[in-house]
C-alpha cells in the first residue's frame, strides 16, 4: 500500500509565505480604510457632543436666569407693598440675600436709584424700555448683568426693579470641562457681540491672526440664525488651517445665545495618531512574520515525513493506521460511481487474558501477526484493513453478498483462532455494517459496524449484521438517558409497593419499594428499561435516596394516622459503595420523618454481597447497617455464584430467593429440593426468607409447607400506587379481598 503523496501538501506550504503577506498587505488595507472612516465618525460625534454640550449648558444659564428673574418678581411684587419711606431697608436685606451687587428702583423717566451708587441715568439704556412696557428683561452693563422686571402698580417713582450681580459668577457657570479645556464658551446677542466673555480663550492667537470678513458663509449663516433667534452650528475656519467649531442656542429670557468653541479635531486628532501607529506597526510585522513563517515551514517541513509515518502507520502492527484506513476508504467511496462493500468491526474477545498471561511484548506480537493474516485473506481490489483502538480491527470488503462474506470472515476468525496457543483459541467477535449507495462518512459506518458487533453478540458464529433497530435501540436509550435527570427533578418518578403475604396467615407481613417512571408522553416505562441505564452513572445513587425518602414519609403518614405500618424494604445500588459514609444520609432523612428504623430494610444484591474485592467491606457495611438500625435483606439469591458458607459471615436478616427458581422448572424435584434446602439453611442460620415471583397457587402450597416465611408475587398483587397499598395493607384482609 503507498503512501499518501506529499506533493500537494509542498505545493500549498510554498504558497503560506506570499498568502501571508498578501492577507497582512490586506489587513493594512482594511485598517486604513477602517481608520478613515473612524475619524469621519469621529467628526460627526464631535458635532453632536458640541450640540449636547452647548444645550446642556445652555439649560443651566436659563435655569440660573428664570431663577433670578423669579426672584426678582417677589420683590417687585412686594416693592408695590411696601411704603416708599421702608423700601430702602427692604432692598438692603434682599440685595443680602440674592447675593446682589446692586439693587435699584427705575422711576418713570429712566433714572435708577442704586442702594449703594446713588441715581444713575438709564435712558438710554435700551433693554431698559422692554422692561418699562412691562416685559422682564436682562442685559450686560459693564463687568454686571443687569436683571430688570417692571413693577406693577409701582407709581411714577418705582417702575421697574433692576438687580446687578457680577459678570464673573455667569463666567463661572458657562465655563465647563466637557472638552478637558480645550473649549471656550461666552454669551453673545443677536447681533453677534459678546455679552459675557469667556474665561477661557485659547482661540485669541488664531482669531487674531486670521482675516475674517462679515460675508464669509460661515459667519452670514450665522448672523441669520441669531437675528432669527435660532441655534446652530457653524465652522470657522483659521489661518493657520485648523477649524474651530461653533455651536451657539438661544437662551429663554433676553436676546441672548450660549456660544460654544472647540477645535474640530478635539476628538479624532488622537484616533488619527492611533490609527497611524497601527498601520505602521502593522506593515512592520509583516515583514517579520512573512520571515518567521518562513522559518516555521522550514521547520515543519523536516518533521513532516515523521508525523505523516506517525499519523498513517500503526507503531504495533506496522501496517496503516486506522487514520489513514479512514482516508483510504472515503477517497475510494468518493471515486466509486456503485459501491458495494461492507465495512466490518473485528475485536479479539479474549485478547486481554492473553496479554494479561504472556506480557505486552508477546501480546503486540499477536496483533501484528492478526494484522499480517487479515492482510493476506484481503486480495480484492480495494480491501484494506488497520487496526483501531486496542484488540479491534476494521477491515473493507468487496462486494454485496452477505453469505459470501459471512464465509469469508468465517474464515479469518479461523485462521485467528489457534493465536490463543496454551490459553486456548483466540475468539473474535464481529461487526458488519453494509455500506449504501452514497456513503462517504467512514467513521460512521465504522460506529454502526462497533455497535452490530456489541448489540449482536449473541450469534452463535459471533457475527452480526448492522440493522436499522439496532440503532433506533441505542437512540432510545441515549434519549432515555438525557431524560432520566429532569424526570427525577419534576418528579416523574413514582414509588409503588409490593406486599409480602405470609402464606400462612395470608396477610401482609411487609413491602418491597419499587420505582415506576411515569414519562408525561411514553407513559409507564419499564423499569429494565430505566434502571440499567441509572446503573450506569451515579443517578442510581439519587434513584435510591428518592426511593428511601418517599418510604419514610409514607411510613410516617402512616403512623400519624393510626395504623400499624409494616416493614418496607428498599433496594440498595453498588454504587452507594463508593461513599463509605453514605448511611448517614440515610439515616438522616429517617430521622428527618421520625420513622423508627426498625420498619425499614434494605435490600442488597447478590453480587454486591459476595465480590470477594468487597467482601471485609460488606461485612463491616452489615454491621453499620445495623447499628444505623435498619435490616438488611440479600435479594436475587441463588441466581448468582456465591458460596452458601460465606452466610455464616455475615449478619443477613432476610434471603430473597430469586424469581428464577420459580418460573422456570419449578415442577422438577431437583428445583424444588433445592428451594428446600436453602429455606432450611436460612431457619437453621434465623434468617427471615421471601420467595419472589410466584404466581401459582402450587408454588404457595409448596412454599407454605417448607416454612417460607413470606411470598411475594403476581398471585397475591402487583406492585401497587401508595393508595392502593394503603387500601390493601390497612383497609380489608388478604383473605376477604380473596374471597
């Protein structure tokens, strides 16, 4: 078989260099254009941030301003109150306590009377004419803002009420830090003239030095906003060629606007840098990845060779890897235009005693010569074989006759068999799966070859085809599987019990707890459905605490209400085994119910009970099961291989004998002498005994005759909802209900 040619794999690792650079020169590419169009944004976030800037500023001015002009209004209002020989005084405390410079009285002529600077002429004060028509008014007069409100009813000599208070706190209040001082903000009129100059003037130098003319578009846009009495938004241009950006909007009382100045780069001059530093930086690792690519190609391509052998050769057969198996075959499926093979899944079923007796050395030795036969017996065009993981192989055959290649394989596990030398002949157990029309998916054909070669393993040849149940069985049961959580946190899962009738007395001298699953949509599933896929993770361990905690509140129910409850056996996983102080939480949730131990049993297999690796475990686990208070029972007894001496051992309560005894062969004397005999070993030894699964009335008069101490069975019930149970146990007797 050759190997995969390299030339393909070369001719794409000499292009990795020029791709590299081509995707970096691209890379750049995208960056620039991406930074360009960053910086355009980034303009556009600086209007709309000057915007809100402005407004928000712009609200605060009006708030200070109507708060003033408020205030001023009590006043006037008061001012036409107050006796002309007590307003003196009455000024004097409110200029104190509105922190006025000044606060003066406008007579009808237009003269104001200051508290402190005497009368002043105002006539020509133009502001001062809305205020006599009675409009609230402000205006700027020297380093002051003048707030002007008229009077009502004030007579000739109180027209208006003018309140000063210094220029620098309306300075103050414009002057804010949204642009880390790189901004400016002052108060101007609607005739462009600035009413309350800024504090901060970092434009002087580029206004100063730049020829501006009155029809300059941004400045005739301007003026026709603020004679309209709108806001907006304009760019002024410098001579040095920077912009500053202007926002202005009008302010609720006077003609006034909040005026706003940055520079338009306030915002992107930054990104700008960072934007061109990437891209430097970008082009200059180019260049050094572009060199050390070249490096890791030269590099990698003296390890090629190696990783390809490692990849594609099995390093204990030698032949190809199942990797390379994978590869072959797709590649052949693809070019075929009619497949027709089968795809087959070998495991060696003894393999791992004969490792286990002649080493790994000597067991290597046997799947390499495994390999070698299976090779030889493949002399089709395009059959192939490699080995998978551990003792399995995979093979490729040609051709749609499934007799013929039942034979075929026959005849390969033949040639295997005598592998096994002194441990005897080397089994193989196999896996066929027919490959249609169309599949190119190896792997998985490969799984359902693994999966007839587990689920068909009871063919007496050891070979199974891959059917469609097949995998519907595993579907359900991975399905089963994902539901077996949830449906024990919404608690699907129910508890039924089975009586134990004395078929002495024919009443009911316990119970066996069994869960049902009660699926919304499927209904009752059955139990051996359920219980081994539990088995197989630790869910089996909260089965049987949910279990345990449904018997102990039943059994509590059961005793606030009056009856006399009888003995409920619980059954209890291996798994529990793996915790050495799980029967603290068992003994905690008794507690918890108040239910005296004495009425509980659990129930044990017998395979858990005689692992000879857990056999001083389970004598010391007997004892703290008893000391707990509990009973223990050893269920399914007889039906494995234990030794009937090992009882002595260990402190049984109860022996279940197994179902097994009594439906099949019962009516021979051999079965039924040694049910005998194991009732009277467990009398000699004081140790209860329950017969399970009967369900003739012959069992029970055989039963009845050796002295077995209870029957649990279809004869007398079923496993019964708790309502029923109760009804049966505390309700009528056996011997009524029976007749």
């Amino acid at each position: 078989m050759s190997q995969p040619s390299p030339r393909r794999p070369k001719r794409v690792t000499a292009l990795l260099p020029g791709a590299a650079f081509l995707f970096l020169v691209l890379l750049a590419s995208v960056i620039l254009w991406n930074g360009t169009g960053l910086l355009r944004a980034a303009e556009r976030s600086t209007q709309s941030y000057l915007r809100d800037v402005t407004n928000s500023s712009a609200q605060t001015v009006n708030t200070r301003l109507e708060s003033v002009m408020q205030a001023m209004d009590l006043v006037a209002d008061s001012v036409r109150r107050i006796d002309p020989e007590d307003r003196q005084e009455f000024l004097l405390r409110k200029a104190q306590i509105g922190d006025f410079s000044e606060l003066a009285l406008v007579d009808a002529d237009g003269f104001a009377h200051f508290l402190y600077s005497g009368t002043q002429d105002f006539r020509d004060y133009a502001p001062l004419a809305d205020a006599l028509e009675g409009k609230s008014t402000v205006g700027s007069w020297e380093d002051q803002i003048l707030y002007m409100v008229p009077i009502p009813e004030g007579g000739e000599s109180a027209r208006v009420l003018l309140g000063a208070k210094s220029m620098e706190k309306m300075q103050q209040l414009i002057t804010n830090d949204a642009f880390n001082g790189a901004g400016s903000s002052c108060l101007v009129d609607n005739t462009g003239t600035i009413v309350v100059t800024p504090v901060r003037k970092p434009f002087s130098a580029l206004i100063a030095d730049t020829s501006y003319s009155p029809t300059d578009d941004w400045a005739m846009t301007m003026q026709e906003d603020l004679a309209a009495g709108r806001g907006g938004s304009v760019s002024m241009p410098t001579a040095s060629g920077e912009v500053i950006l202007l926002d202005y909007f009008p302010l609720s009382t006077g003609d006034w606007f909040l005026l706003t100045m940055i520079p338009d780069n306030i915002l992107s001059a930054e990104l700008n840098a960072l934007v061109s530093r990437t891209l430097f930086l970008i082009l200059g690792l180019a260049a050094a990845f572009t060199a050390a690519l070249i490096v890791i190609i030269w590099i990698q391509s003296r390890y090629r060779t190696r990783l390809e052998k490692t990849a594609f050769l099995d390093p204990i057969t030698g032949g190809e890897s199942n990797i390379r198996f994978l590869m072959e075959v797709e590649a052949l499926l693809a070019r075929t235009a009619q497949p027709a093979f089968f795809l087959v899944s070998l495991n060696l079923r003894n393999f791992s005693l004969l490792n286990e007796q002649g080493g790994r050395a000597y067991g290597n030795s046997v799947l390499k010569e495994v390999y070698r036969l299976l090779r030889q017996e493949l002399t089709l065009p395009g059959e192939r074989v490699a080995r998978g993981e551990a003792d399995t192989f995979y093979l490729l055959l040609l051709g749609a006759d499934r007799p013929l290649a039942l034979h075929r394989l026959e005849q390969m596990t033949a040639l295997l068999a005598p592998l096994g030398g002194a441990g005897g002949a080397l089994r193989s157990r196999v896996g066929i799966y027919a490959l249609p029309a169309g599949q190119v998916d190896v792997a998985l054909a490969e799984n359902r070859a693994d999966l007839a070669r587990k689920m068909g393993g009871d063919d007496e040849r050891g070979c199974a085809f891959y059917t469609d149940e097949m995998g519907v069985r595993l579907r359900e049961e991975h399905e089963l599987l994902a539901e077996l959580e949830p449906a024990l946190s919404r608690g699907e899962f129910v508890v039924y019990f089975q009586p134990k009738f004395s078929p002495q007395s024919e009443e009911i001298g316990g119970a066996e707890a069994l869960v049902r699953w009660q699926h919304p949509a499927r209904g009752f599933i059955s139990p051996g459905l359920f219980i081994p896929l539990c088995e197989s993770s630790d869910l089996i361990c909260r089965v049987d605490l949910f279990v345990f905690e449904e018997v102990c509140r039943s059994l509590s129910q059961w005793i606030s209400q009056g009856f006399s409850p009888v003995p409920i056996s619980v059954n209890l996983s291996r798994r529990h085994l793996k915790n050495p102080d799980f029967l603290s939480e068992y003994k905690a949730i008794a507690d918890r119910y108040h239910v005296p131990a004495g009425l509980i049993e659990l129930e044990l297999t017998e395979s858990v009970m005689f692992s000879l690796a857990e056999f001083r475990q389970m004598h010391d686990l007997l004892g703290e099961i008893h000391r707990a208070g509990f009973s223990c029972s050893l269920d399914d007894f007889g039906f494995g291989f234990s030794s009937l001496g090992a009882l002595k051992e260990l402190e049984i309560d109860c022996l279940k004998l197994d179902r097994s005894f009594f439906v099949n062969g019962f009516e021979e004397p051999r079965a039924r002498a040694v049910i005998e005999s194991m009732v009277l070993m467990a009398q000699k030894l004081g140790v209860t005994t329950v017969a399970e699964g009967v369900e003739q009335r012959s069992q029970v008069e055989f039963l009845r005759e050796i002295g077995c101490d209870y029957i649990q069975g279809f004869y007398y019930s079923p496993p019964l909802a708790a309502e029923k149970f109760e009804a049966l146990a505390f309700g009528v007797t056996a011997v009524q209900q029976k007749s």
